[in-house]
C-alpha cells in the first residue's frame, strides 16, 4: 500500500456511533466510495456506502443519526495475501467495487477497489477458445428458445462467468464457437468492449465437435491456446493451470478431476467357485475430463479443417508424440459440468455456497 493509499484507507475508517454525515463526509474524503466502520481496536463492525445512507434516509433515518443504522453489518471480506485475480474473481462474481482485508481476528488491514484491480492481472495474450455451440439436447426444457450459454445461473449467463473468471487473469482475447441459436449470444455480448474484452466470433456451419473449432482460429497461433466447454461452473485457478502446461512442457494439458465411483450393491471376491472376500458397496475413484484444455500451436495444427473432430481424439494423436507429452492438470476446486435438468437446478443451488458471500470465496 502505498502513502497515499494508506491515507485513503485510514480516512474510510469511521465508528459505529458516528452519525450518517460523518459517514458521508468520510466516503467523500477518502474517495474510496465506502466507509469501513470499526471498533476502537480497528476490527471491521461493518461498512457503509453511499446507497446504503440513501436507503436509510429514505426509511426515515436522520442525517445526525448513528451509522450503525444503516451499515451492513456482514460486508465480503478476503484475508492479507489474496491475490489480485481472486479479488477479481471475487467482485466480478458478486458485482461489488470493494472489499476489506481482514486478519483473523477480525483487524482490518486494507482495502482494495475494482479499479485497481483492474490494472492489477498482468494481460495475457493467449486465445481463450470457448464452445458454445450445442443445441444442449439434454436440457430441452430450456433450450428450446434460448442457448445453453446463455442460461443463468444466479442472475448471470453460464458463459458471462466463465468470460469474467479468465477475464480475472488477465485474458482478453476470446473466441466463442457458435451454432445453435448463434444470434442470441453474438447480441447479448458483441464484441465484448462492455466486459473490458475482445470477442470474435466462430461460425460451425456443421457441428465441428470439441476440437474441430481450433481449425477455425485466426493463424499463426503464438502462444497456448485454452480450449474451454461453454457449460462450466468452476473454480479453478486458470493461472496455475497455464503456469503448469508452460513449466511442464506440455504439447496438450488436460484439466482433470477425482470423481468417486459408488457401487449400489455388495460384491463378491472369488477364487473360482469360493468366496474369499465381501465388499459391502464399494467406491472407486477414477480421474475424469473436465472440458478444460491448453492446446500448443503446433498441436492445434493437428486438427483437420471442415469436419468433426473431438478432443479425445486429439488428445490420442498427441500422447505418442514424445517432443509434445499430454499433461493432466488436476482441479481441487470446485467443478461441475451443466449438461442435464438435475445439474442445471443443482447449479442454481450450489452457486450462492462456491461463489457467494458465504462461500468464504476467494480460496483462501
């Protein structure tokens, strides 16, 4: 924090006693756009904006009274050492301009703002290639007039959150695969400029697959491309997952997660016709494709042009190419693929528990 950030942050700091004009003078003052309200130990009670004194005025609060009447008492915080693309993630995903840093005993220590942050992500260049092209068959009920990119989860489209979380990185330059209901999707997002991004668009005049599109990319390629399935919900650290295709020297990397098998029945071990062993239900664990890939280059060069190709078959004309491995990248955080009625509902209600205010979100 610089001095005259330091000098920001401390002019933002108010009581929870002081009146809802200090409150005001404080916002303006410290042009921060909020007031952080704490005790005399300087752990966070709460916080106060602008909208939230005009509500209370409204609801027929006095200017000269207390400004505990008015503040929000739970704001999102994130603790010391988060890093720039998680606070970005963080109020991309919430839509909110601030967030308090918080130790944990409840001191407030800073105070960072989306426009900071918005020069904070180094801009990376690499093409983020994202399939939005499907008629999602197995969500019919709602897709019949509306793209399964274009469905919401909370009050935004699946595709806008996954452009806002590369976008956190520092990625700007997309590209969407388009087929089904194309027109809805091109009008929602255009050329991106309102998400601070370019968007081009891919036209699959037949179903080109989940790799066939890496044929219709703009040459030469420079750098590793991702390749991204345009219904995703996830967490994950897109940056650590270029860093390990780059550092690992990998010609594909594939984003792979645990997925635990349950058995419904009992089973049996045998040696021949004797019993040896009973298994009461079973799990395995197998490692499954997440629809998140790295493509090189030379290795997108692979993919035959015009035709239907899938990711699996690429992925099986790389792993004997000895000068371009196939990596696997796993995934902890959070991942789920929308593709059926029940995933769809059960997105809707995970979302507020990995992404909202009580989600502890960013990863700490």
């Amino acid at each position: 924090m610089t001095p005259d950030e330091f000098r920001e942050f401390q002019a933002a700091l108010i009581r929870a006693e002081d009146s809802l004009i200090k409150a005001l003078s404080s916002i303006n003052t410290s042009r921060m756009q909020i007031a952080l309200v704490v005790d005399d130990a300087g752990r966070l009670q709460g916080a106060v904006t602008d909208g939230d004194i005009r509500r209370g005025i409204l609801d027929g609060v006095g200017l000269e009274e207390e400004v505990k009447r008015v503040m929000n008492p739970a704001p999102v915080t994130a603790r010391p050492g988060t890093t720039p693309e998680e606070l970005l993630a963080l109020m991309t995903s919430l839509s909110i301009k601030q967030v308090p840093i918080v130790e944990d005993d409840g001191q407030v220590v800073g105070l960072e703002r989306l426009d900071n942050l918005f020069r904070g992500p180094a801009m990376k260049d690499n093409p983020v290639l994202i399939l939005a092209g499907g008629q999602g068959i197995r969500l019919h009920s709602y897709t019949v007039d509306t793209p399964k990119p274009l469905l919401k989860i909370g009050d935004r489209p699946i595709l806008e959150l996954i452009l806002l979380q590369f976008r956190a990185y520092g990625f700007h330059k997309f590209y969407i695969a388009l087929n089904y209901l194309a027109d809805q999707i091109e009008g929602y997002f255009g050329d991106g400029a309102n998400h601070g991004i370019s968007i081009q668009y891919l036209k699959e005049e037949t179903a080109l697959g989940t790799a066939g599109s890496l044929s219709l990319l703009p040459r030469p390629l420079d750098t590793p491309c991702f390749v991204v399935n345009g219904d995703l919900l996830t967490r994950v650290d897109i940056g650590e997952m270029l860093s390990f295709h780059v550092n690992g020297g990998y010609g594909l990397t594939v984003g792979v997660k645990e997925y635990p098998i349950q058995l419904p029945f009992g089973v049996v071990l045998t040696d021949e016709d004797r019993v040896v062993d009973f298994q009461e239900k079973p799990s395995d664990t197998r490692l499954i494709n997440t629809g998140i890939y790295v493509v090189n280059p030379e290795v997108a060069d692979l993919v035959p042009a015009g035709q239907g190709f899938g990711m699996n078959e690429l992925i099986e004309k790389v792993i004997p190419m000895a000068e371009s491995p196939v990596g696997a990248f796993h995934i902890h955080e959070f991942w789920m693929d929308i593709g059926t009625v029940p995933d769809y509902q059960k997105a809707q209600w995970d979302y507020p528990q990995h992404f909202g205010e009580q989600s502890g979100y960013p990863p700490q």
